[in-house]
C-alpha cells in the first residue's frame, strides 16, 4: 500500500539551514500542537530534527507550514524527510540537544527587536531600560557562541545561572523567549560597569549611562563594549571632541561612522535612496555610506574633504539608551589599533588604547568572536558590501558539489569581513 493512502503515519524531518537560536524549536511545537500532531523536536549538530506523527492530511500541511512561514529570522537550505514507524506518541515535545556532527549553520547577532524594544521603554516592565534585553527574535549569537549546538552552556552566559522568573520562560514553549540563550534580567544577566583607567571604577550605579554620557558631553572619548568588539564614542557634533581623537588614534582623515537615534535624524544630515533607506532600518543594522546635505550640524571632521558619511542607527539595548540619555547622534568608530582587528577585551583595550581613551562603559558578558560592524553602499539600487561583518556574518551557504578540500575562507588581515 502506498504512503498516500495511510490515514495515520510518522515522519522524520532534519531542517538544515540557520534553524538554530532563531526560534525554530518552539515554532516547530506550536505548529504541531495546532495540527494535532505528537512527536518531538530537537537539535543536533547539522540542525533541527523532528519526529512527528498524525492524520496524513495535517501532517502534509504541518509541512507546508514549515517551509513557508517558518521564523523571520530562520533560513532553510533543505530538508531530509523519511517515513518511519509509528510510536503513537501522546503529545509532542521539545527534547534536550543531541552532539553530533558539528555542520549546522550559525545565526548572526541581531538587532533589537520591537517587543523588546517596547518592553525597554515600559516603565512598568521588569526589564525596563535594560541594556542587555533580548528574546529569540534579537539579540546576541554569533558573538556569544563558544561551540555548538547552539545552547546556553556553550554561549558565554553560561557562568549567568538563570533567576527563577527568567527560567520559567525560557522553559515556556509559548513564550518568545524560550530558550532565547542569552536571557537574563537585573536580576541574574550581566551587569554594566565603568572601568577607568586614571579613576576608580563605577559600578552596579543606577546613574550610569548619565555618569557616561557626562564624559561624553565634557567633550571626552569613551569606549563602548557592544555585541562584537570595542566603540570609540564621541560628540558627533563636537569638533575639540573629533580633532582629539583623530589625534590620538592617529587617523588624520579617514571618515568616522556616526550613529544616530532614529531615520529622521538621518534625514537632517543626509540625502538617502530607498535602497539606502531600506539598508538602514534593517535588522541587520550595518553602517550605510550615504550622500551628505548641505549641514552644518555634524562636526567638518567627521568626513572631511568628502560628500560621503557612514550613518547607521543602534542595535543594541545599550547603544539605544546611551543615545536616549544624550540626545544627540554620536561617532561610534571601532577601537583597534591600525590594520588590527577591533577589541573586544577591557584589559587589551586600555594596553593598546590608553592614549586614545581612559574610560569605558563596559560589561561582564565575554564577547567569544569578535565582529566589526558591517559596511554597506547603494550602487544603481544594489547593496555593494564594502565589508560583510556584523548582521550578516558568519555567512553560511551549502555547495552544489561536494569538495575533498576543506576551505578555509578570511577577510583582510584576517578580520571577521
């Protein structure tokens, strides 16, 4: 008897893509659940498998269902489907990891998402004005990510033990934030300090981005630990503030990129296409190489000697307050020394960038992979990458043919591009 004609059967499915940390597993679960269906779901080392058995008819359109409305975030390269016997399961679950193989695509940070956003913002919230807010629809990944399946343990949140409220979501499959690892909140997440150099350090101080803004506006570089690695932050609009760091950088007239708080802003200093418009208020977040207006607002050094700026707006919780608390747009230029990949640790920072900057507004979550913050261009309507890095990277994809050579692919001087 042919398969088309068995009322009831069982399916094994293994999703191979970026189908990990994207809210695949329990949107697998909820779509069972809405079809009837038992089984399980769970990660391996080349992605997600799924057992699921059911009617036939609610199966063929659970996996039609799969294919086509799966996470935004999530990205299916192909699927591997068999038919096998029936356990006659009594509900469907979501099961602990399996280690295998290590071949499954890796998501790349994301910047934060709109319910997190408003969830920030909500003075009644219990994570408001968190700088490390997330879910599985935002967030860290890549960045974080030590080994894989991509699970909490192997992320560095895994020294983080989870407060009893945090656990009881990521435990809830109908919560966006189940197993969202980075999780956390005031109470068990990472935790915000000043590190200086020549001062004592500050923290656990519930004025803290206004004591870092104030470096800020006393015309002061500070630095920023983000998702990937180190910002040099100044007064965009400040020219003692520029002047001093090109000097102390030693970057006479390289343009610097500035972040700013929202689209509109933008629009004050800058002419922007569609495509360029469209690039900016991607989740992506790169930094966009736009045409300049006739202004007078931003700082001559930002660019000087050309009608080009890189604009972007922020992607992180942290950057979003920082910019909430000082109202202005701000350079945000990647701390390294010239020609070396960005920084990501306090102590080589203030080693290699001590004349540069005597402050940063700094945290406790390690950062395992650096990554710049990616560069793009509008060419006739195309993006044009100048450098492929954050939001984007690691960019994965499957050969047509298999290869006998293992290929190992770098950016310039061995960057994250």
């Amino acid at each position: 008897m042919s398969v088309e004609y068995i009322s009831k059967k069982r399916v094994k499915l293994h999703i191979f893509g970026i189908v990990q940390g994207v809210g695949f597993r329990p949107f697998v679960y909820q779509l069972a659940r809405k079809y009837s269906l038992n089984g399980y779901v769970f990660n391996d080392g080349g992605g997600v498998v799924i057992e699921v058995e059911g009617e036939d008819a609610e199966l063929s359109q659970f996996i039609h269902d799969l294919k086509l409305n799966s996470p935004s975030l999530a990205r299916i390269d192909s699927i591997e489907q068999q038919l096998i016997d029936l356990t006659n399961d009594k509900m469907f679950s979501i099961i602990d990891s399996e280690t295998t193989t290590l071949q499954t695509m890796v998501s790349p940070d994301i910047s934060l998402c709109d319910e997190c956003r408003a969830e920030m913002n909500d003075v009644n919230n219990r994570r408001y004005k968190y700088p490390f807010i997330n879910c599985t629809n935002c967030g860290p990944r890549y960045t974080i990510l030590n080994n894989l399946p991509y699970d909490r343990h192997n992320t560095s949140m895994r020294n983080f033990e989870m407060c009893d409220t945090c656990r009881q979501e990521y435990n809830d499959p109908m919560n966006r934030r189940y197993h969202a690892q980075p999780i956390g909140c005031y109470d068990c997440g990472p935790n915000l300090k000043i590190m200086n150099l020549m001062e004592d350090d500050v923290k656990n101080d519930k004025d803290i981005m206004k004591i870092a803004t104030q470096y800020i506006k006393d015309g002061k570089t500070i630095a920023i630990k983000g998702l990937g690695g180190f910002h040099l932050i100044c007064d965009a609009t400040n020219d003692d503030a520029l002047l001093a760091l090109r000097l102390h950088k030693q970057r006479q007239k390289k343009p610097l990129a500035v972040m700013f708080s929202n689209i509109d802003c933008i629009k004050k200093v800058a002419k922007l296409s569609a495509t360029e418009e469209k690039l900016i208020v991607a989740k992506e977040r790169p930094i966009v190489v736009v045409q300049k207006n006739k202004n007078k607002y931003l700082s001559k050094l930002i660019a000087p000697d050309i009608d080009r700026v890189g604009v972007f707006l922020p992607y992180t919780p942290l950057h979003e307050l920082l910019l909430q608390e000082f109202k202005k747009p701000l350079v945000a230029t990647s701390a390294n020394l010239s020609d070396e990949p960005i920084i990501r640790d306090d102590k080589e920072l203030f080693k290699k960038l001590h004349l540069v900057v005597q402050t940063s507004l700094t945290h406790d979550r390690e950062i395992m992979n650096a990554c710049d913050d990616s560069v793009v261009m509008d060419v006739c309507g195309e993006p044009i990458f100048l450098r492929l890095s954050r939001g984007y990277a690691p960019k994965s994809f499957y050969l047509n043919k298999r290869s006998k050579k293992k290929i190992l692919a770098l950016g310039a001087n061995q960057k994250n591009t």
